[in-house]
C-alpha cells in the first residue's frame, strides 16, 4: 500500500481489495492479521464497534477461506 492516505475509510478500502484477492488459507490468515491492526488502530479516532460494524463483511470472506468447508467444496469442484 503506498503512503497516500491513512484515513481509516482509505484504510478500509485498501483492506477490502486484499481481502477479495485471497486464495489461500495463509494469505486469509495475514489478512485477519491487517484487519485486527485496523482495529487496534482506529478504536480511539472511531470506536470500536464501528471498526467491527466495518469489518464485518471482511471477516466474513477470510472466514470462508479458512473453514475446511470451502476446501471441499474447491476440492471436489
């Protein structure tokens, strides 16, 4: 990510597009590892229930990665 913004809006953005490229379970774990830095981040400027209420449809996708469900289904596909 280039140094062009750090508003956590951009920040979101730039974490949506990471999270849509995963493929594997790794790349969905280092994933997880940015989202909980946005948090830990931006709790005080926006609260942390607004970074969770954000992050959800993120966790949501990394969680699909990484539960054996999906490798079956891939597997078998």
């Amino acid at each position: 990510m280039d140094k062009r913004s750090t508003h956590w809006a951009d920040v979101l953005i730039w974490l949506e597009k990471v999270a849509n490229s995963c493929e594997t379970k790794e790349q969905a774990k280092n994933c997880e590892r940015l989202v909980w830095n946005f948090h830990r981040k931006y709790q005080k400027d926006i609260g942390l229930a607004t970074c969770f209420d954000n992050t959800r449809d993120i966790d949501r996708k990394l969680m699909d990665l990484t539960l054996p469900s999906f490798y079956l289904k891939k597997n078998n596909s």
